[in-house]
C-alpha cells in the first residue's frame, strides 16, 4: 500500500472512532445518565452540511499525504529525542493553530472560509472536520512542514493526529466532561475545556486555543467570563447529580 493510502487509512479508522461514534451515540442517543453534564442545548442537528465539509476535509488531509509521501521521516532517533518529540510538536502545533485560527478571525480575507466552521452554534463532535478546503488546508499542511523543519519520525506525527483528533472532537462535545478542579487553581489552568470553545462560537472574537488555555492568556484573548462560565456549568452538573442521589432533598 503507498505511503498516502496506509496513512489516509489510520486517518478514516481514527474519524470512526473518535468523530462519528462518539457524534451519533452522544448527540442522537437518548443516554439520560449524560444529561447532568449537558453543557449545551444541541438545537442544530444537521448532519449533512458538517458531513460533506467533513467529506471535503478528508480529500484535502488525503492530498497532503500526497505530499507528505515526499517528506524524508528520520527512523534512528535517540529514545531521549524522542521522549522530548511529544511535548515539542504539541507545543509547537498548539501555537501554529492559535495564531492561523486568529489571523483567520482577523482577516476579512481568511473569515471568508472560516465562517463555514462557524455556522453551528451548538457544536458536535462532527464540527471537528467541518472546514473550508482552504481552511483545511491550513490545517493540515502543518503534517507536511513539521517534518521538514524539524527532523522527526513518522510514528511522532501519527501520535500528533491522535492527539489533535481526541482534543477537537471533545471540544466540540455539548457536554462538560472535563473536571471542576482543573479551573480551581489559576497555577493548573492548562487544558482547554468544551465550555472554552462553546464560547468561541457564541462570541466568535475569542477563545482562539485549541489544547490549552495559555496562548489566550498570553495574548489576554480569553473571554472574559469564561472561568466564570466553566464554573457555573460545574456546579450545575454538580447540583443536578446531587438532586439526583437525594430526590426529597
Ligand atoms: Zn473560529
């Protein structure tokens, strides 16, 4: 199999399993459990405009395999090298989605193709790969320039497509999985949570990180009441549940 077929292949394999299932069996399936951690009220479940951007999405990652087929990976790297490697191209990848995610709300030019991201409101984890191709593209020629700037292997890349995969789909769940504790104390703000990016498509002009909070902070683009918000979401989960155990209460 080539090179571009074997990946586009572990590309579809992962859409499967942390795009599609999660997207019919937490947004369609009547799973009451999940209800306290509703963060959102799901009004848009239209299937077929994320699906065929979706669908575009896949051509555009299956034509940067193409090129990437051309990208010289390096297969003898030191353990250490390596072991270093993860946190590295998160990092580095972190910041190249922070700042093309803002220039492209910037620029009247760049907003043009991604304002089809923008067209939920209430996001699904189908929203992951809802792009414009030329916003696609910007994406996910980031797999082609890593590898060329920076020596690196292909195992490395494919984590760094599992990483970025698990992190957009949660994201864009309409549920608050994530933890009350990991906002309590401003020393381990570090991941970003789906209320973070739920706000991103309630107030467009904010909340541009995608794996954690620190670019926004840096740059002081955080919405300004999104600790507040994560909190209250938090407490509601927490009082529902509550109820729930001691119904007379
Ligand atoms: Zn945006």
């Amino acid at each position: 199999m080539s090179f571009a077929n074997e990946q586009f292949l572990y590309v579809l394999i992962l859409f499967g399993m942390i795009v599609i299932i999660p997207y019919l069996v937490l947004c369609f399936a009547p799973l009451k459990v999940l209800e306290p951690w509703k963060s959102v009220v799901s009004k848009d479940k239209s299937i077929i405009r994320p699906l065929l951007l979706s669908l575009s999405t896949l051509a555009i990652i299956y034509g940067v395999f193409l090129l990437g087929s051309l990208v010289k990976f390096q297969q003898d790297l030191p353990t250490w090298y390596l072991v270093l490697s993860v946190p590295m191209v998160i990092f580095i990848h972190d910041a190249y989605f922070y700042w093309t995610h803002y220039l492209m709300h910037k620029s009247k030019f760049l907003y043009r193709f991604h304002k089809h991201h923008h067209q939920s409101g209430d996001t699904t984890p189908l929203d992951a790969f809802a792009f414009h191709p030329v916003e696609a593209f910007i994406h996910f020629i980031f797999f082609v320039i890593y590898p060329v700037i920076i020596p690196t292997s292909l195992e490395i890349m494919q984590f760094m497509f599992l990483w970025m995969l698990i992190c957009n789909s949660a994201g864009h769940l309409p549920y608050e999985f994530y933890p009350k504790f990991l906002y309590d104390f401003p020393i381990i703000r570090q991941f970003n949570t789906a209320t973070h990016h739920h706000m991103h498509h309630q107030y467009y002009n904010s909340n541009f990180s995608l794996y954690y909070n620190w670019w926004d902070r840096w740059m002081n683009t955080n919405q300004k009441s999104y600790f507040m918000r994560f909190q209250e979401v938090k407490e509601k989960t927490h009082s529902i549940l509550k109820k729930g155990l001691h119904p007379s209460g």
